[in-house]
C-alpha cells in the first residue's frame, strides 16, 4: 500500500479534462473504443475523468486525437 497516491486537492481536485479534437475514423479500431470509453462523442466534445493510472494510459493510447486540460 505504499505505492497508493493520495489526493489532498478537494473535490474537484484529481481530475482532468479531455476534448476530443480529431476524429477517429481511420485509425485502428481499439483506438475507436478507447475514445467511446472515456465517454468522448463528438469533435469538440470535451469530459472530465478522474486523472487515475488508468485513464493516463487511455489518454496516451489516443494521444494524437484529444487535447487535455489540467
């Protein structure tokens, strides 16, 4: 349990904001679904997530499509 990080920035604290920029029509298939599971619809669409391991790891599997906000 040493490796756990723990989050002291309040309730709005810990996330990050990514916005879908480019489409994924083109680009492999699991890159389609990666964007689908971050609950991303649109271009343009931007949602906030829980900035966690896992969805850093989703956000660089797409890199070249969303933009994020801090």
């Amino acid at each position: 349990m040493a490796n756990q990080r723990t989050d002291t920035k309040g309730a709005a604290g810990g996330t990050v904001k990514v916005t879908l920029m480019k489409s994924p029509i083109g680009f492999k298939r699991n890159q389609l679904a990666v964007v689908r599971g971050m609950g991303l619809l649109r271009i343009r669409h931007s949602v906030v997530l829980k900035d966690t391991p896992s969805t850093r790891g989703m956000i660089h599997k797409v890199r070249h499509l969303v933009e994020v906000s801090e």
